[in-house]
C-alpha cells in the first residue's frame, strides 16, 4: 500500500508542474520565451542547463530543450552532475 501512495503522490506531483511563462536573459534582463530562447542557443555547441534537483518544472525546461535539438537533427550528448 506504502509503495501505490508513493506512485500516486509523484505523478500528482509531476502532474502539475508547469513550463515557465518566460525567462530572463542574463544579458539584458529582457523576458523570452522559451522559443526565443531556443532560438538563441540553438547553434551553441555546449549548454548548461541548472536546476533545483526536485524541481519538476526544470526538468520540463531541460526536456523541452533536449526535444529541441532531437527534433531539429542536432546530435545530443547529455551530462549530469551531482553535488
């Protein structure tokens, strides 16, 4: 029973996570979309992508980024690192 409760909090809790509604360039401090944004990195060779480690809407920013580049025929490689 522990373990179906356990199933069933993480996908409400994954559930209502959502994209954010813009982002801040660290250039300017204009707000983008995430198409703007996608549009500025997509011919960078190298991005890093931060987050909060139990935040679900930064793992929604991280998927949509990397559906970007397997979408568009860019090869990706991807990295983790854990502190």
């Amino acid at each position: 029973m522990k373990r179906i409760l356990i199933i069933i909090t993480f996908f409400a809790i994954s559930s209502c996570a959502a994209l954010p509604g813009h982002y801040t360039s660290l250039e300017n401090h204009s707000l983008l979309s995430l198409n703007e944004v996608l549009e500025r990195i997509e011919n960078d060779r190298v991005i890093f992508i931060g987050e909060t480690h139990d935040t679900a809407r930064d793992h929604l920013v991280q998927l949509e980024v990397i559906k970007h580049f397997q979408e568009n025929g860019k090869k990706v490689a991807i990295a983790f690192v854990l502190f």
